[in-house]
C-alpha cells in the first residue's frame, strides 16, 4: 500500500523521511499496520496478544535501525498500541518511533502508544519519538505514550522524546529500570500553544551499582497553555543521576516543574535543577543587534532551544 | 560618518527619581578613523554605545548616520543600516551553535569565511563550530567570539565594548593586530573600542574621555594621553574627591 501526500508529510514531520525507508519498519496508519518489513537483524512482527508490535534486533548487530511510526488521519479515532522492542545483548540500534495527527473534523483523535523496552547487557539504543498535530477544526488531537525501559548491566540508552506542536492534550509516562553499570539519558523537548495541555511524568529507578541517568527537559508554552513536568529519581544503589529543566513562558502560560530526589543509598549522588522564565531580553536584544527582527529573535530563540 | 547631537540619556533611579547618565553629548565618529573611549567605571562609555545602537533610546538629542537621522529607529534597523555592537557581557543561548550565530552575523558567509574569523580570534573551528552559545564556555571563549561575530559581520561602524574584558594576554594582541589591520586606514569603516587597557591607547587615532555622562577630554592619543592619564588613575583610584578637570594641572 502506497501513502497519499497527506500521510507522507504526516510521516516526515516526525520521522524527516522523504520516502517510505527499505530496512526494517512498521508503518501504523488508522490502527493498522500497512507496511510491515523486517529486516536479516530485526524482527518486526505481532505481539502475542495480536495487540501491537514486538520488535526484537538480533545481539552484536551493530548499526541498525527500525522506523515504527504511527499516522492518524480518520477523525474520532481512539487508536491504542502495546509494543515490545528487544535490544539484543550488545547490539548498537536507532529506534525511530513518533505519531502525527491530522483531524479536521470536530472528533476527538487520540493515540496511546505503550511500549516497553529492554536494552539487553551490555547494548546500545537510541531512541527518538517525535509527536506533530494538525488540523483546522475543534477536534482535539491527544497523544498518550506510556513507556516502560529496562536497561541491563552495562547497557546505554538515549531516549529523545520531542512534541513539535499541534498536541491538544499530552499524558506522558516514562518509567526506567537501570542496573548495574547501565545509562540512562533522556531528553525531553516540548511546545504547546493556545489551550493546549502537557504533563510529563518521569520516574527512573537507578536499581544497580554504579548506573547513571540524566534528564534534561526542554519547555515552551505559549498563549494559555499549561504543562507539568514531574521528573523522580529513586536512586536505590551507588549511581549517579542529575535531572535539568528548563523552560520558556509566554504569553498567560502556566508551566509547574517538580524535580524529585529519593535516595535509599547513601553513595547515591543527585542533583537537580530546574529554572522557568520568560525569554531574556538581553538575548533578544543580542540577535537584534545583529539584523533580526523582534519576532526573528523570538523564532531564533525558541527554535534552538527546542532543538 | 556618525554624529551624536546634544545627547541626552535619563534613567529612572532606585528611588525613582530621575538619573542623567548622558549629558548633553556631542560627537563626530569620522571614516578611517579607531576611536579609544575611556575614562572611570559608570563614566557612561557603555550608555554611548547603548544610546548609538538604540538599545537606550535618548531622552534627548538626534543620532545621525551618514547624514541620515537614525534617532528613532530601532535596534534592528541600526544594525541593517550598518551599526554593529560586540557587547561588553554578551548573552549565552541554549541550543544555538557557534556557527549559528556566525551565520545570523552574516547571512551570506560561507564556512570557510565563518572558520578563518574564528581561526583571527584564536579559536580553532573544529573545536567550536558545533559547540552551544551556553554555559559551556569561558567568559574569554564567549568575548572573542563576540568579536569574530562583529568582524564578520564588518558594518560601517563597529563598537567594540572592552574587547579586553575576561581575554588573556597573548589574545589581547591578537585582538589589537586585528583592529589595527581592519580599521586603521580604512577609508570606509570606523572602529569604536570602549576599553581600560592602556594598551589599546596608542593604536587608535582619538581617545575620549567619559567621565560623568560628558565628554571630560578628546584628541589624538600623541596629544593628550599624558596629560590625562594620571587623572584618569588618580580619579579610579577615588583619590579624588568631586570633580576632575582632565588634562589641566
């Protein structure tokens, strides 16, 4: 099955393919797979309740990808998937996940992708979720991923987790088991506008001796929109873990960050910081000075540090 | 080139009360010609250069550019008529590069270009090109890319606000064979350098003294530094109680 245009654009605000890719891949369009493929080290097939994908990539192969995306054009749509991807033991892949949006019509369309990751010993993952919405009417467009991480001894895992824009409402659940020797490394980059809605709830368990995690989270909220980002850090070993936040208001925005700090080891060092405020007008003033409009700054601004 | 006509700059105080920081102003920055403005800390060296580029708006006075009246245009419009500032404690930026800001600085410049004035200021691109405008870099590394933004960027005048400032030494000289060679003589540009090092003196063709919110002195380096020089330390230095006539012993 071929995309029409409007599904392509869909798939490259989140993914920035032009074409549909040759290796492995899922391409979930309205609630069903329409292009499934794997690959000689990817498996891409069902999940054994026949609810979703399970995704496993073979141990030692090195430079893989796997593209999953997720496209929604049918309004009124509910559409819920369970994935399970399997990073065999020091295998090197890039998971490409993400959902666009596009509802004209007055419905609500929703998406909830809950997938569960493993990152076997000693393997390496990236994993990057772009979530784009659009659409001319009053339906809402409402993105809900769920995920739960495991990364074994001596695993790394880096999870880039970005809302582009368009998203009315956003429920986000990340939860991340780390053991021995294994890192975490999250980054989280959101925008909402108007009266849209974001929470971002992220508790990583640093479970094994010497593991690390850090998260960095990047907001912007504009016009009357609201987020809230709660990021915990339960370090329950020798580990290290720092959480930052950063966000940008405007406009009558709202944004409540709450960086938490459970030790149960007293060899686990945590940190967090954590700041909120408007655009500095030395920053404005700066790229001013050198031949940018007000709104050009603002742009500028914004754009690097969503980026 | 650039005319400053009875300028005046008010602030509101802590208090609320109303500070003169600029007083009645004059000033002709003349093509071909580097410029040393100096005198002590608050003299208001920096409010000049605020007042010249729009970031302050004077409470009085005209700014004109080339004969144009430029006194109410705004920042943007100074910088694209050909203004340009290296500001005294730049900004930082999350997530805009190195070579972003180059590009802003000068949208048509290639890498090659972006890399040689980066290599005048005594960075190695490869090291920076890449790198974030945060809190990653020294206070020196952030001036001197200050600097090579302004060099790039090459407009009718530029202000360089204590280029010195946070710079180490060996920099310091580089910096200075930079200004001596873009703008000493160079019949189309002028060159503007807030500074308190003495070293800066001698290269630029007239030295201002600020001191006050006026002009306490100009001339030709040559002419008048050592007649004001040591009032200028004298006043630093708060041996002075009240005014300081510069120059007049």
């Amino acid at each position: 099955m071929e995309l029409n245009k409007l599904e392509m654009d869909l798939l490259k605000s989140i993914t920035d393919l032009e074409t549909v890719p040759s290796g492995a891949l899922n391409i979930r369009l309205n609630g069903k797979a329409v292009m499934r493929q794997s690959s000689p080290n990817i498996s891409v097939g069902p999940n054994d309740e026949g609810t979703g994908l399970k995704v496993e990539i073979k141990p030692g192969a090195v430079n893989e990808t796997v593209h999953v995306p997720v496209v929604l054009t049918q309004p009124g749509l509910l559409d819920k998937v369970y994935n399970t991807f399997i990073v065999g033991e020091g295998a090197d892949a890039t998971i490409i996940a993400g959902c666009g949006i596009h509802n004209d019509s007055h419905a609500i369309s929703r998406h909830d992708g809950i997938h569960e990751i493993i990152v076997k010993r000693g393997a390496k993952l990236k994993y990057t979720e772009k979530h784009y919405g659009e659409g001319s009417e009053q339906g809402k467009r409402i993105l809900n991923p769920s995920t739960v991480i495991t990364i074994e001894s001596g695993a790394i895992a880096e999870l880039e987790m970005v809302q582009i824009r368009g998203v009315n409402d956003t429920m986000r659940s990340t939860v991340a088991h780390i053991h021995e020797k294994g890192s975490l490394k999250i980054i989280e980059r959101l925008l909402t506008q108007e009266e849209q809605r974001a929470e971002s709830d992220i508790m990583i368990y640093l479970d094994g001796n010497g593991s690390n995690a850090q998260v960095i989270s990047r907001a912007v909220a504009q016009g009357h929109s609201y987020q809230l980002f709660r990021a915990a850090l339960i370090g329950k070993a020798p580990s290290v873990g720092h959480v930052e936040c950063d966000a940008i208001l405007m406009d009558s925005a709202r944004i409540r960050s709450i960086p938490e700090l459970q030790a149960e080891d007293a060899d686990a060092v945590l940190t967090h910081e954590a700041a909120i405020g408007k655009i500095a007008g030395e920053q404005l003033i700066k790229l001013m000075s050198l031949g940018l409009t007000e709104q050009e700054a603002v742009n500028t601004i914004l754009e690097g540090f969503l980026r | 080139m650039l005319e400053l006509r009875n300028i005046f700059l008010q602030v509101d105080g802590e208090s609320g009360e109303k500070v003169e920081i600029l007083k009645n102003l004059n000033i002709d920055f003349q093509k071909g010609k580097v410029y040393a403005v100096t005198g002590p800390n608050g003299g208001g060296k920096t409010s000049i250069a605020k007042v010249i580029m729009g970031i302050y708006r004077q409470s009085q006075g005209q700014i004109y550019l080339e004969g144009e009246d430029i006194s109410d245009l705004s920042v943007t419009e100074r910088a694209q008529k050909g203004i340009g500032y290296a500001f005294q404690q730049p900004p930082r930026f999350k997530g805009i590069t190195i070579q972003d800001v180059m590009s802003i600085a000068s949208p048509g410049a290639d890498l090659v270009r972006i890399r040689s004035f980066l290599r005048d200021v005594g960075l190695c691109p490869e090291d920076y090109l890449d790198r974030d405008l945060g809190t990653g870099l020294s206070g020196g590394e952030i001036k001197r890319i200050e600097m090579a933004q302004l060099l790039l960027r090459d407009p009718l005048i530029s202000i360089f606000d204590e280029p010195e400032a946070g710079v180490d030494l060996w920099t310091i000289q580089k910096l200075l064979g930079l200004i001596v060679s873009r703008y000493k003589h160079n019949p189309n540009k002028t060159a503007v350098v807030i500074t308190h090092n003495e070293k800066i003196i001698p290269i630029c063709d007239e030295i201002l003294v600020v001191d006050g919110g006026t002009i306490a002195a100009q001339g030709p380096p040559e002419k008048i530094w050592h007649l004001i020089k040591d009032d200028i330390e004298c006043k630093v230095r708060n041996q002075c109680q009240g005014e300081v006539t510069y120059g007049v012993k």
